[in-house]
C-alpha cells in the first residue's frame, strides 16, 4: 500500500496484480499482490518462476491499452498431481491528470476554478503571495514560488497539462521554452497573435526549443469567442 500512495504521489502508473483464486499447490495464496511499473521493476510477488514473469509481461501489455483483466496461469509440476492455477487480477492505476497554471491573476484564476470540477489535481503558481491568499479555492493548491524555479520542480509527465499565463513576457518564454520540449499531454500560452509570434521567433532565434516542439504547443490558447471578460478568455 505504501508502494501504490508512492508510485501515484510520483505520477507512475502502475499494475495492480491480485492473485484472486488458486487450485492446487502454489507458493503464493489468494489476497498475495504484486506491483508492476512502467520499467518492469516490480514490489511484492505472485508466486515467482516463469509464471510470475508472463504476468510481468501481460502487466507491461497492460499499460500500453490499459483495462482491467483477469487471467489464469498454469504452474505445471514434476507430476499431473502437482499441476496448478493461479488466477490474477490485473487493474492499471494511472496517475491523476495534473494541470499546472502558470499565473494567479484575474484568467489564471477563472481557468482554476472552471477546471475544479473536472478531475484534474490543480497547482496555481505564481510569486505575488498577496494573489495567492485571497484565493481559497477547493482542491486546488497555491505555489508560492517564481515562475520558472517552479517549472524546473516540475518534472512534467504525459499526465501533466500546462497552462502559461503570467503576468510578464519575459516570464511567459522562459516557461515555455521549459514546458515545450516536455512530455507533457498539454502545453498552451495566452496572447495575442502578435505576442505568439514573437515568442516563437525568440524561442527558434535563441535555439531554446525546436520548430516541432513549438508545433505541439497551444498559443494563443482558448476558444475564440471574442472574448472580454476573464472568466470568458478562461474558456
């Protein structure tokens, strides 16, 4: 259990495999885990041998189209008295989806509360801690930090979403040029179409991100429905 809070607390998904039933002898009886990561490593055990690693196996299988399965292995012995089964429970745990704002102002802030409702775990970042005190959102969680030593925290993983929207351009690049090279699922900046351009040319000027990874970046971010209000440039 400690494992499973670690592993989801890091972001790294993980197997789950269960031993749920078992027939003949077998080292391991129902209720025995075992966890799998992305790298093959594994915490706990279902019975060890080359059972144990074709659940491995099916586990990593897992992670590239997770579901959640049962399966049943045979243990063959010395003997078809000591033939066995065992039944697994396989269940992927993905870690929770991560949205990153980069900017408590008026947008940042309707941005937070908009997405509140949607599952994401929300960090508002920004260093204007007199921003951060009058907001008690719940569920989300205020950083009181520099904008770019909080991107270099970070660490971003495909389960982390991105927004860049602080209250300087200077500050806007030097996350992006952070977040862009990143395997983030989502990376997006606000601006105008002229703010973005020059951004971009900055970027590839000063080779701090490439054409391609600039290409996967969302700017300007949101829906254009001219907008005026910050709770309607939040969408």
């Amino acid at each position: 259990i400690t494992r499973m809070v670690q592993m989801q607390q890091e972001g790294t998904p993980f197997v789950l495999c269960l031993i749920i039933n078992t027939v003949g002898s077998v080292p391991r009886k129902p209720g025995s885990k075992m966890l799998v990561a992305p790298d093959g490593n594994t915490t706990g055990s279902v019975g060890g041998g080359a059972m144990e690693k074709q659940v491995i196996a099916d586990a990593l299988e897992l992670l590239q189209n997770p579901r959640t399965v049962v399966k049943t292995y045979h243990r063959n012995g010395h003997s078809e008295k000591e033939a066995a089964e065992v039944s697994v429970y396989m269940e992927v745990f993905a870690p929770a989806a991560q949205l990153f704002i980069f900017g408590a102002g008026h947008v940042g802030r309707a941005i937070a509360e908009k997405a509140a409702g949607l599952q994401f775990r929300i960090h508002l970042i920004d260093p204007r801690k007199e921003l951060l005190d009058n907001i008690s959102i719940p569920g989300i969680k205020c950083l009181h930090d520099d904008y770019v030593a909080a991107a270099r925290k970070i660490g971003p993983t495909a389960s982390h979403f991105v927004v860049i929207t602080t209250h300087s351009h200077d500050a806007d690049r030097e996350v992006l040029a952070l977040m862009a090279p990143s395997p983030a699922s989502y990376v997006g900046m606000i601006g105008s179409r002229k703010k973005v351009e020059q951004t971009r040319q900055y970027l590839l000027e000063n080779k701090l991100t490439t054409a391609a990874q600039l290409e996967k970046v969302d700017m300007p971010m949101g829906i254009p429905i001219a907008a005026e209000s910050p709770e309607e440039i939040a969408i």
